[in-house]
C-alpha cells in the first residue's frame, strides 16, 4: 500500500464530462414514446372548436356504442372542476352552460385500447356552443387599454414604486417615451408533451412521464381529482427539453389522462404529435411595453416610468409570477431614484400563455435595453459611455429597494464585453444607413446589459424551503455508493452532472460512485421545481449541505469502527485518520450499511436571515442573487434584400461560481441560439379562427445550424457566498438581452429603430422603405 | 401504425411496368418518388392512398444525357446529385445553385427534380431555374411520350399540364451557351427554408447590350412565374444603371404576390424587383 496521502477530489469548475451523455448520444435512453407499456389504453383531447361561447352539449357518435373505450368529461371530475394554478379559475374541462374561453379548450377526453380508435372516436364527439365574439390579441387590448384603460379585463396587477416620479419627471431636462412590442414564442422541445397515467388500486394515481416539475401535479390536481398529495405520485421520464414548457403544462395533461384513467380503471397514455403540440401547449407571454424616462442634460436617469402588459391568454395559470417576473426586470440595471413600474396581466380569448425559459424578463429586457439606446442618442452619447456612466453596480439600490451586494459583477460584464468585442472601433464604423466605398453590407454593432434575479421571487425560497437527501446506498454493481435525491429534473441542461460534481466534492468521493435517480415524488423530498433559474445555486446548496451532513455521518461511524474513536475523514475516497492505516470508503460504507442500515445527510435551504420582502407593496429583496451579462450582436444587412446575418456575438457571464464550464458555456450558447430565434425569425400568434398561424415546423422557424453566429462566451465570477458552492442563476440568463442587442445593431446599421420583435427583413424593409411600406 | 404501413406500396423494376401501374389512374399523388413532399403532406392530414407506385432509382428516370442542344436530366435525379455535379454546373449553374438550396444535406439526397417539379408549389426552388432554361418536360403513359414547354407546365397554384396516368420521365433542358445564369432565393433562414421571394435568369449580353434575357421567380404568384414583361423591355437594350432601375421598378409593377405566414405582399413585391436588379447587376 502507498503512503502517499490521499488526493480530496474536486471537481467544481471542471468540465466533467456529461453523467447522462452516453446514452443520449448512443440513442440507448429511453424516452416515454420509446417505453414499452403493456396494456395501456391512449387518450385523445377533444377540444372546442371556436375561441368563445357558451358550451351547450357534448354528443357523442355511433364510434362509442363499441367496447374498450371510455369518455370522460366535466361530469366525470371526481371533485371540484378546477385546476389550481395561481388563482383557482381554471376549470380542468369545460362544462355544459359554461363560457369556452379558448380555441382549443378541452372539453372532454376519449381513451381507447388503440390511438387510432381514439383518434377516430374523438373526431366523433360533436360540440355545440352559442359562439361569442372573442378578443384574440394582443394588439386589441393594448388599443382597449390607451382609450379606456378601465375597460382592459386585467387579471392580476401589480405595481412597483421607488422615489417620486412626479419630482423626478420635474428634475429631468428631457423626456423620451417610446413602446416596444413582442410576441409569442413556441418552447420547441425536441420531445413533444407526454405522460402516462396509471390508476391504482387504492384510488391513488401514479403520473409518469416527461414531466419539469414532478411536485406539481402533486400539489394542484388535488381538488378535482379529490386525492391528497400523498396520493397523486409523478415520475419523471427522461425529458428530450422542456424549456418551461414542461412546467405548468403536464399539471393540464395529467388531470386529462387522470379522468379517462379513473373512470375505465386502466392506464392511460396522452402524447401529442408535433402539430398538436405547437397549437395547444403554452407558449411565451407577448408583451407590450412602454417607457418613459426623463434624464438630466449629464445624462443622469431622475424618472423612470413603465407600463407592461402581457397577454395571459384566457386563463392566469402562472402569468401572474411571470408578470413579477417581467416587471422586476424593467428598470433593474440601471441607477434611477424615481420609479413607477406598472405590470397588468390582460386576458385574451387566446391560449394560456406559460412558462419559457425567462418567463417574462426577455420582454422587459427587450424593452429597457431597446430603450437606453434611444436615451443615449437622444443625449448625444454612444450606448456604451452612457451605459458605463448609469448602469447598476454594487452599493446601488434596485427599483424594489434593494442594495446590490458587491457579489454582482455588473461593471466586469460590462468592460469585458466592450473589450472582447473592440465595441467602441466597431461601433464608429457602423453603416448608419450609408454604406461606404467597396461596401456592399450595412454593417452594424448592438450592445444590451442586464440582470437575471437568481430563484424565486421575493421570499419565495424562504416560505418553500427546498429539501433534498444524499442517501447511502447499494448501488447496481452492489457495491455502496450515493444517490442523490432531489425533485431537480435532467431535461438536457445538465444538471445530473454538475450535482454529481458538487456531491463529489462535498463528501470527496470519487464521482463513479454517485447516481442520481429521476425524480419521483414517491421517493424524493421536495426540492422545488425545476424552474427560475434556481436550481444550481439553490438546490444546489441543498445537495453540498446535505452531502457534508452525510459526510459527517460516515466519519463519525468510521471513527468508533475503524479508528478506536479517533477522528475521522473522508478525502479522496478513503477514510484515513492519523497514524492509522487508511480503510477505503467501500469497506467503511459497506460496514456502515451492514451496522446501521441506512445513512443519508439532509439539508433544508434557508435564506440569510436579513432577507426582507413584502409582497402587498413589491418592496425588499426581489432575488436572493443576481447573475449579470452583456452582449454584443454584430451583424450585416443586405440592402439589396434587407435580409440580415447575426455574424458574431459576445456574451460576458457572471453566475457566480461556475461549476462545470463545458456544460455552462453549453447552456449560454444554446440560450443565445433560442434567444436568436426570437429575436429574428421566431413567429406565431394567433389566428382570427383563434388558433396559432403557425401549426408546423415548415412555418414556425426556429434556427438552424447555419443560422448560428460565432460565439464568444467568457464568465466572470462573482460568487454568490451564502449558498456554498457559490453558484448564481444561469438557465434563463442567456435568453434575456439577445434581441435587443441585435436591435440596436440594426439601428447602428441602417439609422433606424425597429420596435417589435422579430427583426424580419419584411420589418427592416418596412423601415428602410416606407413608401413601399407594408406590414412587418 | 405509420402512414407508410398502410399503404400498399408497389415497386416495379422498369418504367414501362411502372407504366402499366399508372395506366388508367384518376389521381394524382400515387407516384412516390422520394417521399419528401408526399411524406410531410400525409402526416398533415393530405389522406393517403391505398395504393402508390414507387419511381424511386428506376433506372430510366435516372439518366443524364448531355447533347449539344439539351441536357437530359431525368426526373429521378435527386438533388444532391445535381448540386455535386460538376458538368451540369457548367451549363445550368442556376438549377445546380437552386438544387443545393433545397431543405438541407437529407432532403437533398432524397428529394427528386421530378418530385418537386410535379408538387408544382409556387415555392418549388428548382422551378424558376428550369423555367428560364426554355426547356420542355418529358412525359410518357401507355399511350406514348409528349414534351411540355416548361412555360406551360405549370398551369394554377399546384396544377401541372400533367395526366395522373403520366410518369415524368426526364427534363430538356438547354444549356446557357455564353449567357450567365443567376440565382438567388430570400428564404425565411439558411437552411431547411421555404421561400419568401426566388429568382433565376438567363441573360445574354453582347457589347453591352441585352440580346436575350429570361428572368423567373417563385413565390410571388400560384405558380412560378416567367417575366414577360420585363424580359421583353430588357431585350435590345444597352445595360446601364438606369435600365436597371427600371428594369427593378417594371417587376415591382408586374408582379402581384399575396401575404402568407412567410412574408408580406409589399416585401414580396419590393424583393421581386430587387432580385431583377441582382440578376442584371451580375452580367
Ligand atoms: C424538411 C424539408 C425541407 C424541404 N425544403 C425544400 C426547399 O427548400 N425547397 C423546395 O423546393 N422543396 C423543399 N422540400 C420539398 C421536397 O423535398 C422537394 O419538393 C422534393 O424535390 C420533392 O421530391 P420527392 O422526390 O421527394 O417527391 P415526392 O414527395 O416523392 O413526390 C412529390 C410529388 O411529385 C409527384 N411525382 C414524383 N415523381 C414524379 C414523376 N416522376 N412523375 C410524375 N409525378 C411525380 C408525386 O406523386 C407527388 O405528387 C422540403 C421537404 C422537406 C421534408
């Protein structure tokens, strides 16, 4: 045996190779669809087929006088026909002599033995409804809002006060009001929406599928499906992307599978294929967005005024936090001692709108950053001076209140963007709708900044408190080892991977020995949903916590059984103690699961204890932690065509601590290609039939491999200390400033600001030549 | 089950098996070529038929013939054949360009020159490239063989002068000569793109002066579009800058293409004229 002493391991901050990768690059996992189920019977949603009215019968067909087939509607809800969500109005299928609120509301659900004698049972059910005339869109409620704002049917509000707008609005030498638009965007998860529900015998359901937030379903099914918690279990499949489109709606399609299930006894399968699952699944919240800002000649910000209206569709479900959400995100970057931030959900007669990848700050961001360009030209300074000059940095007191620690690397995004990108040079060679000799391209440069609030919202972690377990076990080699068992999901962001990491070196332990099972409430504590950025920075404290209690555990046990109660540690995984021969974790583990049993550490996250929000007046801690970036767009735009090219873009990070930089540097770039995809191509809003214009991958356009720029992405790290490793939000941050990076870069380009987004050619050609005109 | 799974798919081993199949048939779309067009519209809810015959790598609609006045492309050729294909490139680079702008590398490899001439959407990229070829289509049934100028092929938005007994066979197309071809497509990204707004030309300049010009677009009407017009006001001219103003205002005012989910009427209309000037601006 060596005498060397043992190496601890340390793996954070290493680019560790994906836990989950072999099987997904050798096509081996098994996704739901790939899941042989015996026996199950599948589930088709039948849905209303106008966007408004009064549902007056359900009839259905000569396809259901057969066997092996069942149909369930409102009358077959177990308990209360209400899904809970955010506001309890939501009814899980809609009842005879109820409102239709939307294109596409289920009304009923078939299942059958086979999908096609569903399917064709379904288009045998006949819905009548006295038709209502809908409002669609967006548009039509912003325009309700500026001639009778007491006419917009708003379901949540809130507002945000800092200072005193009125005195500041009188301090400022100038004023610039401007709107920003944006739309609809389709999650587009590789995998489409699916689960399968298995009744039990003892009344109790069981929920299996690719599914964001197992916990979900568990907490708000309960009324209609008249089961407790204990009793609706959720297992995750692997998930093929979810990008929040896994996060509110499988609590839907649960309940929807849950119905035919509990009234045939069998198991029952919903998947959606594509086309299904683009017009009837959530999609981003559009957005309209205006400011008003008034500033001294030096350019000091004295006012900031903003009203933000999201579409929420026909139903709050969860637009209510994304609205939070959008508005704490307005004026967040930036120092003003006066503002007003006004946020409304409206209510269209179109689909819930839900969670995705942002959930709400891109719209805000969108906005403000779109908009501090035109404060800079109007103030004669270049984008980047002035944001040098206003922007937020430690010591400096956000719109809620709250003072930036020096743990937010604002100024360091900033600085390093400008010099990575050589900004400034690029920003004087900008086109301005001129182009020069030799030059067939207008040629421009784009600047954002921003914030992305890490967690959730106010004290939201503190009232959750996210619990996780690392448990000694027998592994499948029968060997001992660690799972780790938190409700966190895989959905391709790797978060497997860099909780194997932490693990690892909270107990240094070689990461071969630690798994991590999918979530399934049945077996894990309840560490939250897989959602708001939160999950490394938050869960990720639980899973360090709970491993160094289980480290403890294994020392203090070795110490009495190997080491006549001298003391103990466990370092590059073996236990040693002074003088004494070491004993290898494996002999230690195996003896402690012999003697005792079962071992597992645990942990329950808390909030420093001088966190103060209060949410009736939006005032205090917005987010427990703030990760900051900035990105410049550099792009061409052909004035032959108007068609653009985003050619390069530079991202600065800072998410605090960076655990694995490979799969983190994976997550800003894939971020950056989906903000892309909004910002110049991604379209689709809905119809004047009520449905989505654009029900296919051949007319929803997202990027291609083709499309995507060259990327530099560097972080800086400013780590969040409370919460060891030390990790800030990074999920959503890279979906946040993209557009209107290429926005100002348009601006830069051809001389002129384009205010909805997408950045198409058809809306650059609409700027560039009036008089030809026409509608972006 | 899959679509494919109930439909009883037949595959002769020669045309004129092929031939007999087809005989008789009242509809269209039993032909099976690649399945890149078929495929997607089935699982769109297009109903199948009980019965389709391939024509995939039957030998007689594979052939590539190259005589003095006509290059014989037969309609089996796939697009990525076309797009690798040096010797065709020297005398049709517009089809070769247009070829290598279909969806992407794996449709490319499937999809066929015949299929998407014969799926006849105004948006079909190989189309404007074969229409300023001034070539015709070849066709064969039971009942013998016939050539449709291209200029007549395509007659409404996807309608071809084409019985559905009839197999297209091959394309006779000729060849450029001393003129340049152009083509230029505006698609809605960089791959995997349906157009917006494409064009392909033809154009023969000698001592300054336009001595032929066929210029194509597609997408802007129910079928792809020859411009008359403006070919006719460009013929006999000296190129200059004005000419090609004009010549970019008289497409503009020609054509009258219609808003859908890929682009707006007043884009289509305005990028119709600048894809003229393109082409003129390259001569
Ligand atoms: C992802 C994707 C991207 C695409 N991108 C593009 C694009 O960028 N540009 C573009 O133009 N197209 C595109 N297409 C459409 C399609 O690939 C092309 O139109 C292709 O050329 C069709 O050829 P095919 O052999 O696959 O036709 P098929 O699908 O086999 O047939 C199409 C039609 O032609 C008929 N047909 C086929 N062969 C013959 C024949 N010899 N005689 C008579 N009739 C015949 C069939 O009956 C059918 O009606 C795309 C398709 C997909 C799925």
């Amino acid at each position: 045996m060596t005498k060397r002493t043992s190496k601890p391991v340390r793996l954070i901050g290493k680019g560790m190779p994906r836990v989950d990768a072999d099987g997904k690059v050798r096509g081996t996992t098994r996704y739901l669809n790939d899941i042989d189920y015996k026996g199950i019977w599948h589930g088709v949603v039948v849905r209303s087929p106008v966007p408004r009215g009064i549902l007056r019968a359900i009839v259905p067909g000569p396809a259901f006088a057969g066997d092996n087939l069942v149909l369930a509607t409102a009358k077959d809800i177990p308990g209360e026909n209400v899904v809970h969500m955010h506001d309890r109005t939501m009814p899980l299928l809609a009842e005879i002599g109820g409102e239709i609120r939307y294109r596409g509301e289920p009304v009923a659900v078939v299942a059958a033995a086979t999908p096609e004698q569903a399917a064709a049972a379904a288009r045998d059910v006949r819905i009548e409804v006295d038709e209502l005339p809908p409002l669609l869109t967006l548009d039509e409620a912003v325009a309700i809002f500026k001639s009778a704002p007491g006419k917009l049917d708003t379901m949540k509000e809130q507002t945000i006060v800092k200072g005193d707008l009125a005195q500041g609005f009188t301090a400022a030498d100038d004023v610039v009001e401007a709107e920003y638009w944006a739309g609809h965007q389709e999650q587009l998860y590789l995998e489409n929406q699916g689960l399968v529900v298995f009744p039990q015998k003892d009344g109790s359901i069981l929920s299996e599928g690719s599914i964001q937030c197992p916990y979900f379903p568990v907490h708000e099914l309960n009324d209609p499906l008249k089961l407790p918690p204990e009793k609706i279990r959720v297992r995750q499949t692997p998930i093929g992307g979810a990008f929040g489109g896994k996060e509110d709606y499988p609590t839907m399609l649960t309940g929807y599978a849950a119905l035919p299930a509990l009234k045939s006894g069998k198991p029952v399968k919903i998947t959606y294929e594509r086309n299904e699952d683009i017009l009837f699944t959530p999609k981003r919240h559009p957005v309209w967005v205006r400011f008003k800002t008034g500033f001294k000649k030096d350019g000091t910000l004295t006012a900031i005024e903003c009203d933000y209206i999201l579409d929420g569709g026909a139903y709050l479900t969860i637009s209510d936090v994304v609205m939070y959400r959008g508005i704490l995100h307005c004026a967040l970057a930036y120092r003003c001692d006066n503002v007003v931030i006004r946020g409304k959900v409206a209510r269209t007669n179109s689909f819930p709108c839900g969670a995705f990848r942002g959930f709400g700050a891109p719209q805000a961001i969108w906005g403000i950053e779109s908009h501090m360009d035109a404060i800079a030209a109007r103030l004669g300074k270049t984008p980047h001076e002035y944001r040098l000059q206003v922007h937020a940095r430690p010591g400096d007191v956000t719109p809620t209140g709250q003072t930036l620690s020096d743990e937010n690397g604002s100024t360091a995004c900033l600085k390093l963007a400008l010099k990575r990108s050589d900004f400034a040079r690029k920003l004087r060679q900008a086109s301005r709708g001129k182009l020069r000799k030799g030059q067939k391209k207008f040629v421009g440069v784009g600047l954002s900044f921003f914030a992305h609030g890490s967690a959730f919202t106010g004290d939201g972690e503190a009232k959750f408190k996210a619990k996780g377990r690392v448990e000694l076990a027998r592994l499948e080699d029968g060997k001992p080892g660690i799972n780790i068992r938190v409700s966190s999901t895989e959905m391709g962001q790797g978060v497997h991977t860099i909780f194997t990491q932490i693990a690892a070196d909270a107990l240094s332990l070689d990461a071969a020995r630690i798994r991590f099972p999918m979530a399934d409430t049945g077996l894990v504590p309840n560490s939250g949903p897989t959602v708001a950025s939160r999950t490394t920075m938050v869960v990720g404290n639980v899973v360090y916590r709970a491993a160094l209690d289980l480290k403890n555990q294994i020392e203090s046990f070795a110490a009495l059984r190997f080491f006549k109660g001298a003391p103990a540690e466990l370092r590059g995984s073996r236990l040693l103690s002074k003088g004494a021969r070491p004993v290898s974790f494996e002999t230690a583990a195996k003896a402690m699961l012999a003697e005792i049993g079962s071992a597992s550490g645990f942990f329950e996250f808390l909030l420093p204890a001088d966190i103060r929000w209060d949410q009736a007046t939006f005032k205090g801690d917005s987010y427990p932690g703030y990760s900051w970036s900035a990105n410049v767009a550099e792009i061409e735009i052909d004035p032959l065509t108007c068609e653009l090219e985003v050619k390069r873009v530079t991202a600065i990070v800072d998410i605090g601590r960076v655990i694995n930089p490979v799969t983190a540097t994976g997550q800003v770039e894939g971020g950056l290609t989906q903000a892309l995809g909004y910002a110049v191509m991604e379209k689709i809003g809905t119809g004047k039939n009520g449905l989505y214009d654009a029900a296919r991958l051949q007319t929803y356009i997202i990027p291609t491999a083709l499309d995507v720029p060259e990327y530099d992405v560097k972080f800086v790290e400013y780590p969040y200390s409370f919460a060891p490793p030390g990790a800030k939000g990074l999920g959503e941050l890279p979906m946040d400033g993209l557009a209107p990076a290429i926005a100002n870069a348009i601006e830069a380009a051809i001389g002129r600001r384009l205010r909805q987004i997408p950045l198409t050619p058809e809306a650059i050609f609409a700027a560039l030549h009036p008089a030809q005109g026409g509608t972006p | 089950m899959k679509i494919t799974e109930k439909i009883d798919v037949r595959f002769p081993r020669t045309l004129a098996e092929a031939l007999r199949l087809q005989a008789g048939e009242q509809t269209r779309g039993k032909l099976l070529a690649g399945g890149t067009d078929l495929m997607v519209q089935w699982a769109a809810g297009v109903p199948a038929p009980e019965r389709a015959t391939s024509v995939w790598n039957l030998p007689e609609l594979s052939a590539i013939e190259m005589a003095p006045d006509a290059i014989e492309i037969g309609a089996g050729v796939t697009h990525a054949f076309l797009r690798d294909c040096v010797q065709i490139r020297r005398h049709l680079p517009a089809l070769v360009a247009a070829a290598a702008t279909v969806g992407a590398a794996q449709i490319q490899s499937r999809g066929t020159l015949g299929g998407n001439a014969a799926n006849a959407s105004p948006a079909g990229d190989t189309a404007p490239a074969l229409l300023v070829t001034g070539g015709s289509v070849v066709l064969a049934s039971l009942s013998g063989r016939r050539e449709v100028p291209l200029d007549r092929f395509w007659i409404d938005y996807r309608k071809i002068d084409a019985r559905p007994d009839e197999i297209i066979v091959a394309f006779r197309l000729p060849p450029k000569g001393r003129a340049k071809e152009r083509f230029r497509k505006i698609g809605t990204r960089r791959a995997q793109a349906i157009s917006k707004v494409m064009a392909a030309s033809r154009i023969l300049v000698e001592k300054g002066r336009i001595v032929s010009a066929a210029i194509a677009l597609g997408s802007v009407a129910p079928t792809p579009v020859r411009l008359a017009q403006v070919e006719a006001f460009l013929v006999g001219k000296k190129l200059s800058p004005k000419l090609i103003d004009e010549a970019e205002q008289l497409a503009q005012a020609t054509v009258a293409p219609i808003a859908d989910i890929r682009s707006s009427a007043e884009y289509r209309r305005w990028a119709s004229g600048r894809l003229v000037r393109d082409a003129l601006e390259h001569l």
